[in-house]
C-alpha cells in the first residue's frame, strides 16, 4: 500500500471515528429517560454504562445498577431480584432497598453486603438468566426474590419469545450494532420515514388493544421454582418480597386484580418451599406513614418507601439468624395453577398498570 493510500485509509477512518463520537453525543444529549437501556444478547436488554450524572442519578457496570457502597470485605452477600421496584425507580443510591438493607444491617454489627441485579423491566425469565450469568458466581448468601409486576404484565408478545427471537443471527447483529451511534441514528431516521416509533421503549403495555402476559402464570410458577431449586443446591436462604400498588393499601389484594394470580402462586411457593413471604402492605401499614408518602406514582416506592422495605428485610434476616443461618428452600412438589382468565382476552386498559392508574383503580 503506498503512502497516500495509507493517509488517506487513515483519515477516513479519523472521519468516522468523529462522526462516532458526535452521534454518542447526540443520543446522550437526546435521552431524559429514567433509565437508558440497551440491547442485550441474552437478557433481552441492560442498563447502559453511565457515570453518576443528573440525567440518570446512578452508575451502571455490566448492565446493572451499581452500589455506592462497597460494604465489609469479606461479608456474606444478599442479592435482590426484580424490576423497577426492586432497582429504585427515582429513589437515590443510599435510599434503594439494597442500600438500605445493608445500612440497617451493618447499623446494627450485622456484616453483609448487599447487591441489586434487577433492572427496569425484567421478568423471572430474565431474572434467571442473569442469575446464570453472574449471580451465581457471585457466591450470594440470600437471595430477595421481588419480581411480579413485568411477569404479570400484558404486551404484544411473550417473553419467551422475544428470547428465542434474540437468539436469530439478524438479532445479535443488530444487537452488536446498536452499541454504535451511527448505526441508531441510522436506524430512528428509518423508522421515522416508515412511520415507526424512533426507538423501541421498554414500558408497561398501553390502553386501545388486548395483550397477553408476558410470562404465563403456569411459566412464573415454573421459572421461580427453578430458582429456588438452584438456590436449594447452593444452600442460599431466600425471601420473598411481594409488592402492591397504591391502591392496595386501602382494600388490600382482591381476586379482581389482574396481578393477583402472580402474588397469590408466590405465597403458595413460599409457603411450600417454606421461605419467608414479607408483604409491602403490612411493612407499610405498620410504618404508620401515609400511603400518598410510600409509593411515588401508584407503583414505585418512594425513597422514604424502599427505606422502610430494606429495613423491614434486615429485620427478617436478623430473626432468621443471618448470617450464621439462612432459610434455604425446602424440596417440594412442584404447585399446580389453574387457568389464567385474564391472558391474551382482556383488553390493556384494564390489565396494564398505565390504564389501571388513568382509571384511578390502583
């Protein structure tokens, strides 16, 4: 290759690589979402790497919410699992459950550390593969399991599905470029010209159709009892964290409500496997605080709301005498769910948290 050849292959790539760097600038500078979220190969999707800033108010690393502390070298380690309740949807670091679980603990000459792997969105499926992923092998001493919500939400497709979709060559490519600017700006500006959103979001379902679960009860059943098999082998405790909405708080669960098959098969699983089962409402009632202070938009818990639930968990763990005794899920026969009434039939207004909140039902 001669000299001018030679310059000019480097100049185009310098060309390139500045058009790289403008476009991460301009999607950077574009997004005000709460949480930034990219393509994943087998997660479906992760938190995007980010610094503390103003825009997203945490730090992600390998495509989960980081801790601001490190805790005791050396300490046991509790992982809680789930979606955006669990993550900290607009709670600050110090305030998330995690956080909190582990200052009330080590408040009290408790050692432990205290580690999230839920993300925005994640339903039990997802849950499981990155506890295959990384969890496992971060040696974890108890698990808090407090998916619900994104299981029992409706959409247009299953999870599964998406997962099997992922695994097609196209979609790993696509997925490997979507880690380039150039490659998504490409991509709005088609979607735009063929009258498609510019970029896909992750958020519950919209009112106007009919969906199904994401993840079918009979699958959820199935999935979280994987988990505790695993957790069994491992001799890791676990707690169950059952989550409720606003709503809630004045009536408490009904059957009407379209998540009450998902949170009634989670105690039935505790019960049987004989883990603890911590209810939101009853940490929350017996708080004494005003619901209007505990949940931030009918759903999410507020700062002074994940406080309360991570200090309510350090309290279960110090009466099952953590560390030096975890409950580690008991064998049991698999349990039996009857038929979901509400899957692929009701419509989204009705199902989805977004429609139930806009008809003051929640």
């Amino acid at each position: 290759m001669t000299a001018g050849r030679r310059r000019g292959l480097a100049f185009g790539l310098l060309v390139i690589l500045a058009a790289e760097v403008l476009s991460q600038g301009v999607i950077a500078t574009g997004d005000t979402s709460a949480h930034v979220l990219e393509p994943h190969p087998t997660r479906l999707w992760a938190l995007a790497p980010c610094p503390p800033d103003t825009r997203v108010g945490y730090t992600a690393q390998d495509g989960l919410r980081a801790s601001s502390v490190a805790g005791p070298e050396g300490a046991p380690l509790v992982l809680t699992l789930g979606d955006s309740s669990i993550f900290g949807h607009d709670v600050a670091d110090a305030n998330t459950i995690h956080e909190s679980l582990q200052s009330a603990l080590n408040a009290n000459g408790v050692p432990v550390r205290v580690r999230t792997l839920a993300v925005p969105g994640y339903s039990t499926l997802q849950t499981r593969v990155v506890m295959d992923e990384v969890g496992w092998a971060m040696a974890p001493r108890v698990l808090v399991i407090g998916n619900l919500w994104s299981d029992s939400s409706l959409d247009a497709v299953r999870d599964a599905d998406l997962q099997a979709a992922f695994r097609a060559p196209a979609t790993r490519a696509e997925v490997v470029l979507a880690h380039s600017g150039l490659f998504r700006l490409a991509r709005r500006a088609v979607n735009t010209a063929r009258g498609l959103p510019a970029e896909r979001t992750i958020g519950w379902p919209q009112p106007g159709d009919t969906g199904v679960r994401r993840v079918p009860l009979a699958q959820y059943v199935a999935t979280l009892e994987a988990i505790l098999d695993a957790a069994a082998q491992n001799d890791v405790g676990v707690i169950f964290l059952a989550l409720a909405t606003h709503g809630m708080s004045g009536r408490g669960r009904v059957a009407t409500d379209p998540v009450y098959p998902y949170a009634e098969a989670q105690y039935r699983l505790a019960r049987a496997r004989g883990v603890p089962w911590l209810d939101m409402l009853t940490v929350y009632r017996a708080s004494g605080r005003a619901a209007d202070d505990l949940w931030s938009d009918g759903l999410h818990p507020t700062d002074a709301g994940a406080t309360i639930l991570g200090r309510a968990l350090a309290t279960e763990l110090e009466e099952t005498g953590f560390p030096r005794r975890v409950t580690v899920p008991m064998a049991a026969a698999p349990i039996s769910v009857g038929a979901d009434a509400w899957d692929g039939a009701a419509p989204l207004e009705r199902m989805s948290v977004a429609g139930q909140l806009a008809a003051g039902e929640l």
